[in-house]
C-alpha cells in the first residue's frame, strides 16, 4: 500500500514555466499509486507537451471541452466525476482570475466549475513571477478561490525563471505530493496543539567535539508529520538531524538537551499534545572547554566527569497545563529488553498516561518500526511497518484518547 493507492487524480496544467515541474509530480503520484488524469490549458501545451504527460501519467492528455473520446460529449462532467481530487499545478495568474469569475469557455476552467465540491477537493499550486503575484489582483482572486472552496498551497521563495527573486515560484513536486496526501488523510486532530521533541542532542565537550547518539529523528519527524496531516498545528523541537522539515511545520532546531528544555517550555503554554521521541542525551561533561582539548604527546588522557541533564519529558508532565489534564503527554522508550516492564515502570516514573515502547537498536535509524502502546489499560501492539504509517496510527490513538 503507498499512500495514494486507489485515489483519482486529475492534475491540471496552465500556462507557466513551472509545467516542467509537473512531469515530476505526475511521477510522484504515480509512483504513491495514484491515477492520473492530465488536463492541460492551450497555454501549458507550450510549456510541455501532452505527449510528455501522456508517457508519465499513461494515459492520453485532454486539452479540450470538444474531445470527441466522451461518448456523452462531456468531458468536464466525466472527468470531474471520477476524480478524488483536482490539483492545478502549475496555476498561472490568469487561471486564477478565471476560478473565481467562474469561466467555462475551455475544459481545465469548465471541469473545476462542474466539480462535485463537497466530495472533490479543488488544490491550488500557484506560480508566476514575483510582482505578479504580490499584485493585489492576483492576492484579491486567491483569497476569493480560497472563499470559494479551494484549498491554495501556497508559493515558494527564490529565484525565478525570469531572472528575479522573490515570492511565487511553483511549490517543489515533493512538497505538493506531501500536501496531496495530506489532503487525503482523516482530520483527527483538527485546531489540536501538537509539540514534538525529535532527534538525538549533542552535548559539547569543546569547540569540536562532543557526546550525541544514533537517533535519526525519523519517528519524531514522522510523527510531526502525521499530526500536521491530521490538522493540528504542529511545532517541532529538533536536535541535529539533517531531516527536511515536514510541509506547514514549525521547526525549532537546537543542539543540547538544556536547549531543547528551554525550546520546548516555551511551547507548552500554547500545546494540548505533547510527544517526547527525541533521544536526549543523559548526561552532558560537566565543563565545556572553550579551546579544543589538545593532545600533547605526553600519553595522558583527558578524564571528563559528566552531570545529569535535564529530564524534558517528566520536566512538561509536571507542568501546570499538564496537571489540570489541558496537556496530554507521551513519553518513548527505547529498550534492548522486557520492553512491556520497562516501558510501564517508565510511565509511573515520568508521571505520563502514555508510553510507547520500541526496541532501540531495532529502531534507530531505520525506515520501519514496531511499536507498543503502554498506558492505565494495559498494552496495545502497533505491528511492524513504516515510521510513517506508525506515526499515524499514534496520532489516531492519541486523537481517540483525548477525545478529539
Ligand atoms: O528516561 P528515558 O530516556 O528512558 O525516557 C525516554 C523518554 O523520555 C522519551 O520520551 C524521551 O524523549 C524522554 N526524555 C526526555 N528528557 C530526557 C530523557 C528522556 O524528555 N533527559
């Protein structure tokens, strides 16, 4: 199963130089299992050609109301009838201003007009270039498409096929593919609050050296993901990893544990969720030296006398905002062995409701997982799959047990 197993897509494309993007994102979701139906504007066939999206999405292109193919002759009903969803990437600005006159005078306009809105979700992919879209024209219509239904995915930031800098490049096919699955998953969490700390700390030693572990921070990432997906905002507290970001998160990068204490107190008083995945260091050396310790030839070794670190997981359960049962907080844990003792004896220590339990070498730095579900009811088994579809299979328990 990949994430878009049996879902319609009718991808639709306007006139931009962004089009070369959209071969790309035709193959995401093709590749996530999606099927593909490409619709394209006169404008887009002189970015890219149909046959191009024909071979990516294998099956021939429509580009116009008139397609003779429909035994009905009505291509706009049928098409927008099949779909799960319509993504329209790349939207040009005039294909905008056409959305919200409500034109029907060509097929890509016509079928999103003819769409079933309450059960086909209208996404938007805007790109043009920089003053075109700050143009309180372009700003006018995308607030009435977003008025009228649709969901805008925003633009990104940089340079631009034009020369220039700025906002209103095409969203990267990956982040659009994010933003499609996402459109799909269930709202469980929607207006919730979601912390996550993620990933392991790095606690300084001297300028250049210091004590980390082997967390990848896949799980806490995953599962800041599958929150967002879920309709929560969601800030993420995250030791050094070289992990992107998940779409519409708010990362906050820090290094040590006491770093990540303080980043993470500072998003208690606005969160209902708290999952603590993050592999924080235990203990940190006592002094960091400020120059790097050097060797000198003499055969002595350095002797570093170490000192507990902060415990940020009991630290937020002993916060007010969890204590008045307004913050829920869920604790990992890692173990070599008897992970059901070790992960209910943790959950009595770290005063939380609920704990889940992995096996730690099993788990770190790897793709999938397995994962135990430990709270006042006793043990539930999450069987062996990715980090991704783990991740929302918690936020689904989670969202259940806090009534959302
Ligand atoms: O005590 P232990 O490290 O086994 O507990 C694991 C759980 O506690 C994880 O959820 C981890 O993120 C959290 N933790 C923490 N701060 C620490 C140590 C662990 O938040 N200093």
């Amino acid at each position: 199963m990949t994430d878009l197993t049996g879902k319609h897509i009718v991808l639709g494309l306007t006139g931009g130089i962004a089009c070369y993007k959209s071969a790309e994102l035709c193959r995401g979701l093709v590749k996530e299992g999606a099927t593909v139906q490409v619709v394209m504007t006169e404008a887009a066939e002189q970015f890219i050609t149909a046959v191009t999206m024909q071979a990516l999405s294998g099956r021939p292109v429509y580009t116009s109301q008139w397609d003779a193919r429909e035994p009905n002759g009505m291509p706009h009903i049928n098409l927008s009838r099949e779909a799960d969803a319509i993504l329209i990437a790349p939207c040009s600005a005039d294909f905008l201003a056409r959305l919200v006159q409500g034109r029907a005078d060509e097929l890509l306009s016509l079928l999103c007009l003819a769409r079933p809105a309450e059960r086909v979700p209208l996404l938007i992919a805007p790109a043009m270039n920089r003053e075109m879209w700050a143009h309180p024209a372009t700003q006018r219509n995308m607030a009435q498409c977003a008025a009228d239904g649709a969901r805008i995915l925003g633009v990104g930031t940089g340079s631009q096929a034009c020369g220039e800098t700025g906002d209103g490049r095409m969203l990267e096919p990956e982040q659009l593919l994010e933003d499609v699955i996402a459109s799909f998953q269930p709202k469980a969490l929607a207006g919730r609050r979601v912390l996550v700390t993620a990933g392991p700390t790095f606690e300084a030693l001297d300028p250049v050296r210091g004590i980390t572990n082997l967390s990848s921070g896949k799980m806490g990432f995953s599962i800041a993901r599958a929150a967002h997906e879920a309709g929560a905002q969601v800030m993420l507290v995250a030791g050094p990893v070289s992990l992107a970001t998940p779409r519409g998160v708010r990362r906050v990068d820090v290094k040590s544990a006491r770093q990540m204490l303080e980043a993470t107190l500072g998003g208690v008083p606005a969160a209902d969720v708290f999952i603590a995945t993050a592999a924080v260091a235990d203990w940190r050396p006592a002094e960091e030296a400020r120059h790097k310790i050097k060797k000198d030839g003499s055969g002595e070794v350095p002797h570093v006398r170490f000192t507990e670190n902060p415990d940020i997981l009991a630290t937020v359960a002993r916060h007010e905002r969890a204590k008045s049962g307004a913050l829920y907080c869920v604790g990992f844990a890692a173990e070599s062995h008897d992970l059901v003792s070790n992960a209910q004896a943790k959950r009595a220590r770290k005063g939380v409701p609920l704990i889940v339990g992995n096996i730690g070498p099993a788990t770190f730095g790897q793709d999938d997982n397995q994962l135990l579900l430990v709270d006042e009811r006793g043990v539930q088994e999450l069987p062996r799959a990715s980090k991704l579809v783990l991740a929302r299979q918690l936020v689904a328990e989670i969202a259940r047990r806090i009534g959302a």
